[in-house]
C-alpha cells in the first residue's frame, strides 16, 4: 500500500529508491511525526534537528513519487509517495487505523442522536379487522 509523506524540507529522492522511514506518534494530536528519511540506495540521511522522543517506529519502502515545492511564503516542503514493503507501516498506522476507527464510531454516535438512535420505542401497530 503506497503512503504519502510530506515533509517540511527539500528532499530530493529518486523514483525505485529504497528508505527507512523512522516515525513517532505526537501524544497531542495522536499524528505521525516523521523523524528521519534514509534514502538506503544513495546513502543519505534526512533527519530533524531535534532528538526523539518516545517510541520510534521505522518501516521500509520503495519511492514511487517525489515532488519538491519551493516557495518563499511556507517555504520548501517535499511530498512523496512510498510503496512499503509488506504490511511496512509498523505500529504507527495501527495507532492511526485505530484512532481514525475511533473518530468513525464517535461520528456514528453523534448521527444516531441526531437522528434519534435505535433505541425508540417502535409504535404499536393499529388493530386489524377482518
């Protein structure tokens, strides 16, 4: 399954490039926060400046798109498309899958009170004659 990465810096990654994709989920917002990008067929590393914290995820996958956008209001910022390797989306997308389940089901719940639920009391039907 391909995922999209953006990243708030130009890195320029090759089409059919291996990486090492390190990723943490913020405790605040419950989002994956990229690390480090390692490109393993040029050798070099993309990481930010400041040091992890909590529990790191790395997942390995193919680059099938990159796009470098150079801008002067936000800036540089790249997004690129990564083929994983096998499941390749670790415990983070688990926590994303379950999180965005989370969100699905508290949506639903909202619905069904707006609506009125299951829970009323059907009407009893009219008596028949015959």
């Amino acid at each position: 399954m391909d995922r999209k990465l953006v990243v708030n810096a130009p890195l320029a990654i090759a089409h059919g490039h291996r990486v090492e994709v390190s990723e943490r989920v913020d405790e605040l917002t419950g989002e994956s926060v990229i690390l480090s990008v390692v490109d393993l067929d040029a050798r070099i590393r993309y990481r930010r400046a400041e040091e992890s914290r909590g529990q790191v995820d790395r997942w390995l996958g193919r680059v099938v798109d990159c796009t470098v956008t150079i801008g002067v209001g936000h800036g540089a910022h790249t997004v690129l498309t990564v083929e994983a390797d096998g499941d390749g989306r670790g415990a983070s997308s688990a926590r994303t899958a379950l999180h965005g389940a989370d969100a699905a089901v508290d949506a639903a719940k909202a619905e069904a009170d707006r609506w009125g639920g299951g829970d009323r009391i059907p009407e009893p039907e009219p008596e028949r004659f015959w």
